[in-house]
C-alpha cells in the first residue's frame, strides 16, 4: 500500500540524493476510471509519494503509460521544477502548454515511423516535436517507447541526427 512505499522512500533519505526513482503508472490512463475516483483513489496517494521523493533529494521520473490527456491539470500540482513525466500516448505539445512551467516532459516520439516511415518522415515529426516541446526548456526528446531491432537504421540515424542538429536551444 502507498503508506509502506512512503515509508519505504523516508527511510532511505540521504542515500540516494538526486537518484532517479522510475515510476511506472499502470492504470491511471484517461478512460480507466473517472476522474472523481481517479482524484480520490489514485492522484492523492501518487501525490504524496511524490512529494516524498522530491522530500528525500531524489527525482521522480513518472511513466505516465496510455494517454493521460484528461490527468494533465493534475499533475501540474506537483513541485515545480522537481518532476520528470514521460509519456506515451498524449500528445506533447498539450503536455507542453499545461506541465511546460512546472515539470519536465519527455517521451511520446512516434517510434513506429522508425519502423515503417520514410527518412524525411522521421526527420519532419523530429522537428515538430521539438518545435512544439522545447521552446522554454524542460523537455528531453525520448520515444514513446522502446526501440525493438525491426527500426531501419537509416530512420534512426536520422532522428539522432535531426535532434542534434535541429534540437539545440
């Protein structure tokens, strides 16, 4: 339950001071419940164990898995500037306009255009993310997902080469 894991996390304050601490939200996406029982239920615990992590010295780096367009507003009710949330489903430029002054963002590159798009296809959808993201900071160009070996090596050369080069700012 949430209070051993908050437990969990105090007791070991100071070992792992600015660690990363990975935090996969399985079950909070858009649909899986209202946003009454979501609020009650799943956001006020998760909260508090974020709070305690940032608390401890360590870094949440959150995993907000499916889309998470309608849990937005609320996970902007975090410490700001202390929150990593990486997603895979929601569109990142609206997670830009509502998480941008308060947490990073990370995450949500289409990798399927890795697999069956064209070289400018991957280089165009770069450029957009990034355009939409990174103005302001606080935005790490990731994939939604992981790479698996059927990507065409030219795609992923070309999205290296297009965050390096277009991504500076």
């Amino acid at each position: 339950n949430y209070e051993n894991a908050v437990n969990m996390i105090r007791m070991g304050k100071g070992h792992n001071a600015g660690a990363f601490v990975f935090m996969p939200l399985h079950k909070g996406m858009d649909g899986f419940m209202s946003d009454a029982c979501y609020v009650k239920f799943y956001w006020r615990h998760l909260q508090e164990i974020i709070q305690t992590i940032v608390d401890c010295g360590m870094v949440p780096y959150v995993f907000c898995e499916g889309r998470y367009s309608t849990r937005l507003e609320h996970l902007r009710d975090v410490p700001k500037g202390k929150v990593i949330y990486r997603f895979e489903d929601t569109p990142m430029a609206e997670a830009k306009k509502v998480l941008g002054d308060v947490a990073c963002i990370t995450g949500g590159f289409d990798n399927t255009l890795l697999t069956f798009g064209t070289e400018q296809q991957v280089i165009d959808a770069c450029k957009k993310m990034l355009d939409d993201c990174a103005p302001g900071g606080g935005f790490i160009f990731q994939t939604k997902s992981s790479l698996v070996g059927d990507c065409k090596k030219e795609n992923v050369d070309a999205m290296f080469r297009t965050v390096r080069e277009y991504g500076k700012y």
